[in-house]
C-alpha cells in the first residue's frame, strides 16, 4: 500500500468509525423506548459497539498523526485504477434492482443480463444471447417451473 | 451394542427402494444447494410432498440426504466463487477459496467431501454408540451455559481479523443489532422497524449473505477482471483433495470432535462449530500465518465440524424430539407425519427404523462422495470463466434466489446495501464473517441472556458461578486480550511508525 492509500484507509476507517459510534449511541438511546424486557439486550449492545467504535476511532486517528508526521519520507505513486469498471462495479447492480423494480424480473434480466455483458466488453452476438437464454431457461426451470415461484412483475406493467 | 445396532440398522437400510430414493435426493440435494440463495430447508421443503406417500424410513432417509447434499454442495461455491451457499459454509471460504485462486479449485473440493464425508461417519457413529448419555450431557447446558457459547464464538471469530480485532468487534456488534430488528422474541415488542411492516419478521440472512460475499464479489470481478483461478488452469484432481484429508488426521479428528461437542446441544447449530472449529485449528497449528492462504486444514476443519455437527444434532431430535436446528425440526415433522413421535418410545419401540436410519445416513454420506466428486471437476471449471461473463450471470442468480427467498422485493434492496456494506468492509479491511455470526447468533444470545437473569433474579454473576459458562467466557476474554496483544506487537515489528 502507498502513503496515499494508507492515508486514504486510515481516514476512511476513522469516518466509518465514527458513523458507527454515532450509530451505537442512536441504538442505546433508542433502546430507552423499549419495554423493561426488551430493552436490556439492545442497550448492552449499544454499549459494547460504541466502546468499540470509540476504540477504532482512537486508533485511526492516532494512525492518521503518525502518517502525517512520516509523509514525507514515502513514496506517494498511486497505482492505475480502470475508473470505467469502477463505476459499472457500482452503478451495475443498483441499476439492475431498479429495472426489475421498474419491468419485472424477465424484462429487466433480459436488458441487465445483456446489456452488462456487451458493457463488459463482449462482442460476440451469439455469445450475449445464448448467456441470456440459457441463465433465464435455467432460472425458470428451476424457480417457476419446480418451485412454483412467480418471480416479480414490474410496477410499469403492473400499472 | 454398537456391532449390534449397525448390523440391526443395515438390515433395514439396505433394500433398493429406499437406496434409489437417498440417490435421487442426493442428486437432486448436490444441484439445489449449489444455487445462490436456495439451500438444505429448501431442497428439504421441494421433497416433503412425495414423501407422504413413502414408508417411514424412506421417507426420513430422502429427507435427511437432500439435506446433507445440499448442505455440503454449499461449500463448493464457498470455494469456487467465495459465496457460501450456507451461512455453516462460511468458514470455509477462508482458505477453500485461496485454493481456488492458486487453481487447487478441484482439491480443495475433494478436501471439503474427504472431510464431509469422514465427520458425518464418525458423528452417526457416535450417535448410535452414545446416544443416551450424549443427550444428557447436552441437557446439562442451560441459557448460561448456551449465552457463553454465543460469545466465545463471537470473540473467537472477531479474533480471525487479523489487522484489528476492534474491527471484528464492531462488525459483530452491528450483527448482533441486526437480529434485534423486528419483533422481540422474548417480549413481542417491535424493535427498529422504523414503521417498515417488511422489517417486522427481522432481517433475513439470505439477503445479508448474499450482498456482504455474493454482490461484494461480483463488484470485485467486475473491476479485477481475468479468472478466479489466477493460474488460468486447474491443478490436481478431486480425488487427491479426497486422499489428502487423511494427511491431517489430528485436525480431522479434533474438528469432528468440536463438531459433535457442538452439535449435540439443542439450538446452537453448526454455524458455532465450523468456526470454532477453523479457529481451534489455527491457534493449535505450528504455522497459523499459512491460514487465510489456502491451508488444507483450513478446509478440512469447518467442513468436518459442520457435518459432523449436523449428525450429532440428530441425538437431541430423536431422542428426546428437541429440534437441533430447522433441518432436524423438518426430519422430526416427517416422522410426526408418519405417525411416530420421537423420544423414548423410537428408542424402544422403533429401534429397527432408528438405527435403519442412521446407519442409511452411512449409506447416504458414501453415495453423496461418489457423486459429488463425479460433479465436482465440471463445477470447478467455473474458475476458469472470464470474469466479464461470470459476473452479468451470478449477479442474475443472486437477485433471483434473494428473491425466491420470501418473495419480497425488499429483499433484493437489502442485498444491494448489504452489497454496499461489503465493498466498504472490504476496502477498509473489515472483516464481514463477525457481522454473519452476530445476525446467526444474536437471537440464541438475547434469549438466553434474558432466561438466565430471570433464572437468577438479575444476578448477573450467573454466568461467571457456573463452571462451565465460567471457564467459557473465561476463554472469549483471554482470545480477545491474547489477539490485541499479538497484533500489537506485530504491528510494532512490521511498521514502527503505525503502531
């Protein structure tokens, strides 16, 4: 790991850390509105996260002086980051879930199935439709046909 | 006695019928588990109908080599693809998929059935032999006693977050807050539903399971790209994975054994076991660096653990008709069904059927080694696909077993923010694992928290006066400090100005 990634880490840990803190706390505070029973195990649990949290917390920060004080004397070359499959990493599976949300579990596949394919860089048209067929023929054979399971109906068509 | 009850259990076992009704059900097992999303409740869910018709024991044989099947074929795409079809497989991914990516993908499945298969003999071994005083020793754990188990291990598998246990604490807290959501089981209140009707019945494992190894991975695929298996081929067969479980005999038989500890006590399951298991073997191994590399033993002990668990789960179930697990309570449905009741009166009254059984698991255990490494090299070439191709497919297999789960679509939205969750673990090396078992173990925790203060009036030094609740929490805590203090001084060897 370079200085600028270890950097980046460091923050990035010392950030979630304190989301988790403010979390924990949300969770023992929350717990208060809990009857007497239910709110034993919630509250300790709350207690033990934050302790954690605040511990991880600490320690990134402690991490985060301790680099800033040796910076100057790593290397900071970054390595090359394909930002392109970076975002369809991302944006791919989100996007997926919105279409079937928006067309329904066949529609949205067929478009995901393909579409992620050809984005990923294959070209080769008999490839894209026999991947999309067969991963679909096998889905229904194996959900609709032996389990009985309707897989689900976009709200555009619904309406 | 022991001669006796296999010879009185072959006799009633080995006849063709019930022979092609447990090959059937292991074939069928072995395809079904394989599938992201569906696993041993659900192949054992599709059989039930046909089984009403069948005699008693054909019908319980079926049952339970389905569900063995599906069970194990849950390891292979824990180490093919890093996506345990089982939350018992968990533990498995750790060094099975290292393998996988050297191209030892073949091997270290052959190591996962050698395993299965020698823990589920020895476990239905130990059943038959020691049935009796096994259930008494297993009725002498109480909440105390099954809270301590929770913890211990829940420190241990924060402990396998070897940068920073206070990472694993943190992740197991939020699992354990996850099992919270959704009505209370102790009180019935409804807690952080945040007025969500879909959160009320608590969030399900498969969805979480599914983004934390399953979308986390893809994602990963999709921006590494090349194979899994970074050889570009695949190296050795099943069959030497098979021959080289018996190469660690120590680690076998010491993980059977923590799996039969385990999977003897009533509503713990084999999830406890598989790690206890892995982490036993890593503390006692001269090497622990090699673990979390592709370490046979790795795959070898939370696969017998777990098998061996679910085999001793069965004493329990039968002989007194408590349920070790949602398999046993579907076998012990099965022979409700058929109009006999578990407890004293099989073990008197049945014994023909009982031992039939269990000596028919045998049977089964042996057929699903012969088909599953028959399966095994096909399945295995999945690490040889490009990534640009695997990745467009799983993430459509995924979302269609999320979805078959329960049939909710938020289902799938919880997999796309448990998704999320497992990019940022894992770019910030938190380890996922902890947050599984704190959602698998939080409900047993809660409760028995709760039995054992109202045993105790509020005295919370139950757990420390008991023995056994004692020295395990003993154990959680001395793994907590002996981990900090050994990353502590590593960190202060490998980079001074961190630590």
């Amino acid at each position: 790991m370079t200085a600028s990634e270890k950097s980046t880490h460091a923050f990035g840990t010392a950030f979630v850390s304190a989301v988790a803190l403010a979390g924990f706390l949300l969770i023992f505070v929350e717990a208060g509105s809990f009857g007497a029973g239910a709110r034993l195990f919630p509250r300790l649990l709350g207690l033990v996260g934050a302790m954690s949290a605040a511990v991880l917390l600490g320690q990134s920060c402690l991490r985060i002086l301790a680099q800033r004080r040796h910076s100057a004397q790593r290397s900071t070359a970054g390595s090359a980051l394909d930002w392109r499959n970076v975002v369809i990493s991302y944006v791919g599976p989100p996007a997926y879930a919105g279409l079937l949300y928006l067309l329904g579990f066949w529609i949205a596949s067929v478009l995901g199935l393909a579409g992620l394919l050809v984005l990923l860089g294959e070209r080769r048209p008999l490839v894209v439709l026999a991947i999309t067929t067969g991963t679909l023929l096998s889905i229904y054979l194996m959900f609709e046909f032996s389990f009985g399971i309707r897989m689900p109906e976009g709200v555009l068509l619904a309406a | 006695m022991l001669l006796d009850s296999v010879l009185l259990g072959l006799s009633a076992a080995l006849t063709w019928d019930r022979m092609l009704v447990m090959f059937v059900a292991t074939v069928l097992g072995l395809v079904l588990g394989a599938m992201p999303g569906l696993g041993p409740l659900a192949a054992m869910a599709l059989l039930i109908p046909f089984t009403f018709t069948m005699d008693p024991l054909a019908a319980v044989l079926g049952l339970a080599s389905i569900s063995v099947a599906a069970n194990c074929s849950g390891s292979f795409s824990a180490i093919l693809l890093n996506v345990p079809g089982e939350t018992a497989s968990t533990a498995t991914c750790f060094d099975g998929h290292p393998m996988a990516r050297q191209g030892l993908a073949t091997v270290a499945i052959g190591l996962s059935i050698g395993a299965s298969f020698v823990a589920a003999v020895i476990g239905i071994l130990a059943v038959i032999a020691v049935i009796q005083p096994l259930v008494s020793v297993a009725l002498a754990f109480g909440p105390p006693e099954n809270a301590a188990l929770a913890a211990i291990g829940i420190a241990f598998v924060s402990s396998l977050a070897r940068k920073s246990i206070t990472k694993g604490l943190v992740m197991a807290a939020l699992g354990l807050w996850l099992s919270t959501v959704g009505i209370d089981a102790v009180n019935g209140e409804p807690r952080y539903t945040f007025g969500l009707i879909e959160l009320q019945d608590g969030i399900d494992l498969v969805p979480v399971m599914t983004g934390l190894f399953a979308v986390t991975e893809i994602v990963s695929w999709i921006q590494e790209r090349g194979t899994i298996s970074r050889l570009g081929r695949l190296e050795g067969s099943v069959w030497r994975g098979v021959f080289d479980t018996l190469r660690y005999p120590v680690s076998l038989v010491r993980s059977t054994l923590v799996g039969i500890g385990v999977g003897v006590i009533p509503g713990v399951g084999s999830v406890i076991a598989s790690f206890l298991a892995y982490e036993v073997e890593r503390l006692s191994s001269r090497s622990p660096g090699r673990f979390g590399q592709g370490a046979p033993e790795g795959v070898i002990a939370p696969e017998a653990a777990n098998n061996s668990s679910i085999s001793a789960s069965l004493a329990p179930a039968l002989a007194l008709g408590i349920p070790g697990g949602a398999t046993s309570a579907l076998l012990l449905v099965a022979l409700m069904v058929h109009g006999i009741r578990p407890g004293s009166m099989l073990l008197t009254g049945h014994s023909e059927l009982l031992f039939g059984f269990l000596v028919g698991l045998i049977i089964g255990a042996l057929m699903f080694l012969l088909v599953s490494v028959l399966f095994a090299r096909p399945l295995a070439l999945v690490t040889l696909v490009r990534a640009e191709l695997l990745a467009p497919i799983f993430l459509v297999l995924c979302f269609a077993g999320v979805y078959a789960q329960d049939q909710q679509f938020s289902d799938i939205l919880l997999a796309i923010i448990f998704g999320l969750v497992g990019c940022a673990a894992k770019a910030l090396d938190f380890p996922p694992v902890p947050l599984v078992l704190g959602l698998v173990v939080g409900r047993l925790l809660e409760t028995s928290v709760v039995q054992s203060l109202a045993i105790s009036d509020g005295d919370w030094t139950i757990f420390f006066t008991r023995p056994v609740s004692g020295s395990l929490l003993a154990m959680a805590a001395l793994v907590i400090v002996l981990t900090t203090l050994r990353g502590v001084r590593r960190k202060a060897i490998a980079d001074p100005v961190e630590s």
